[in-house]
C-alpha cells in the first residue's frame, strides 16, 4: 500500500485529501505545517507528499527542498490558493522542480487523484 503525506495548515483540507485518498486505498498521514511534515516523513518515509506552499514555520518550497536533501526523488504535489502573491507565482517557483505537480486550490477531485496517480507510477516505473 502505497504511502501519502500531506501538509497543510487548512484543517479542512487534511480532513477532505484524508477522506479522498483513503477512498483510493492509499495509507495517509497529515501534518499541519512543514516542519510537523518533516519530522514525520523522517519516522516513516512516504512514497509521495502533497503540501500547501504558503503556511506558518516553514513554507511549501523549504519544506520541499529539505525533503528533496534526504529523498531527491521523492515525487510531490505542490498546492496554493494564494498568499500575498498570486498561486500561480507560488506554484511557478514549484514547477522548476522536477517530479513535481502543482495544483491550485480549490482542487478537483479529479485533479488530486489524477496527479497521485501518475506520479506513483512514474515511480513505479523508476523500481
């Protein structure tokens, strides 16, 4: 069972991601910012994560770059729905990066299980 983190400062957001990706068959773990999200992704490693870019501690991208410092591989979905700039802005610096979706907020359903699903199996691919 392939395993999914995801960061979010946005409890509804957890709560709504949770219920979605469970209904998919995936083991999900949440965290509510990305130093929480880190921490946990270092006790037990996630086959992919999903994080907000603007939130309080340590934003999306750090929170993706640091990730990326233990896992380079490790496949992400980037979300925004905006800050004190645009999400797209916030989105493009994301999008520099490879193995990496961005999707903006509010989500489809189908967008978010879409996503999971090719990049899991793009890493499926890479075994």
């Amino acid at each position: 069972m392939k395993r999914i983190l995801i960061i979010d400062d946005e409890q509804i957001v957890l709560e709504v991601l949770r219920k979605i990706l469970d209904l998919e068959g995936y083991e999900v773990v949440t965290a509510s910012n990305g130093a929480e999200g880190i921490e946990l992704f270092r006790q037990k490693p996630c086959d992919l994560v999903i994080t907000d870019m603007v939130m309080p501690e340590k934003d999306g991208l750090q929170t993706i770059l640091d990730l990326r410092k233990e896992t380079p591989d490790l496949a992400v979905i980037a979300m925004s729905g905006g800050g004190t700039i645009s999400k797209e802005r916030y989105l493009a610096v994301a999008g520099y990066l490879d193995g990496i979706i961005t999707i903006t907020k509010p989500f489809s359903l189908e967008s978010i299980t879409g996503a999971v699903a090719k990049l899991l199996s793009e890493t499926d691919e890479e075994e």
